[in-house]
C-alpha cells in the first residue's frame, strides 16, 4: 500500500478501536454492517482499505453485510460474513434487528440531506445502537479527492474544478460539518471529531 492508503488504514484502524472501545460488542454482538464494497480489502484503484472491518473485526461470524452488488466476490472473500444486497435508504430488515449498525464512509453518498435524513432514520429502526462515520467537511483536505479546500467551495466554483481533474465523482458528495451530521438525528447522539473523520454514535 502507498502513503494515501497507509492513512486510510490508519484512521480505518482508530474508527475500530473507538467502535469496539464506545460499543463494547461480545462474540454475541450482531452487527449490520452498511456500505459492503465488491472489491476486497487491499484491491483496486483508488482506496485499497475497502471492507476494513471485515478484514479487522474479531468475530465476523456476527457481521450482517449489506451492498448494492449481487455479493458473489464478497461472499467468496468473507465466506464468515452473511451478505445481502439491498438499499441503504430501505433497508430490508425488521425493527430492531442488530445489535449495532455500523457503517464507514457511505452517508456521504447517498444524496441530498433529506436522504441522509432517510438513511439515519433507517440505521436508527433497524439497530439498537449507531455507528456511523463520515469525512469532515471542516477538514482542510477531501479524502476523496485529496485535494485542499476545493470542497469547501460554492458547487459553482468546486464542480468545474472536479471536472478539470477528471474528478466528476465529487460533484456527488455531499459532505457534513459537526453540526450538521447531529442535525441529522432526531434524538440524542454523540458526534466524536477525528480530524479528518466525524462519527456519530447513537
């Protein structure tokens, strides 16, 4: 791995141990985990850190994947870990049904904030506890980019400059502040600032 993927695994790495420090899981704990990749961890273009907490997990017996890929290279890769294939803003589980649900860099991506609105409602309904994680706005550097403060440009200024770069995935993100990843939840929540990384636990 390069220095970019060395930082990823680094702060990959301190998000577990705040997981496993904050939530306290057991060889009992059922965990859903959002945001499932097909790419396994250490493979690919771009992040090579990807399915990190499959990869680090202590008991991934109790992990429940969810991605939006049929799931035939995850399972081959994690033949431990239960997979399903399925919509993060309509997640298809009962109420209630995990322990945890934990989910590493994906509410970013899912839309606007009504829909990261519907995704933490989602996680909430299904899971007794949230652990949720997301780049920080504020952070001087995208990590998806990494470029400087581009992102913190109006979207009629940081867009041509994606595209220049050939970057067009950017103009898709829709990054959060502190502030407004708690305005996110509709109760009580704890939002921990890594620097480069917010998580919220609820």
């Amino acid at each position: 791995m390069g220095l970019v993927d060395d930082i990823s695994l680094r702060s990959r790495r301190r998000k577990l141990r705040l997981f496993l420090d904050e939530l306290r899981p057991t060889p009992d704990t059922t965990v859903l985990d959002v945001g499932a990749d097909e790419l396994g961890f250490g493979e690919g273009e771009g992040c090579r850190t990807l399915n990190f907490f499959e990869e680090l997990y202590p008991w991934p017996e109790r992990i429940t994947a969810l991605g939006q890929h049929d799931g035939t290279a995850f399972r081959a890769r994690y033949p431990a870990v239960e997979y399903v294939q399925g919509d993060a803003l309509d997640l298809p589980f009962a109420d209630g049904s995990f322990d945890i649900v934990f989910s590493n860099a994906v509410l970013e991506h899912v839309g606007d904030r009504d829909a990261q609105r519907q995704f933490v409602s989602e996680a909430l309904r299904v899971g007794r506890s949230v652990f949720l994680t997301t780049p920080n706005r504020l952070f001087p550097v995208e990590v998806h980019t990494r470029l400087p403060v581009v992102h913190w440009l109006p979207d009629r200024l940081s867009h041509p400059v994606y595209r220049a770069l050939s970057l067009e995935h950017a103009t898709e993100l829709h990054l959060l502040s502190p502030r407004s990843l708690e305005r996110l939840f509709p109760g009580r929540v704890r939002i921990v600032n890594l620097g480069l990384t917010l998580v919220a636990i609820a």
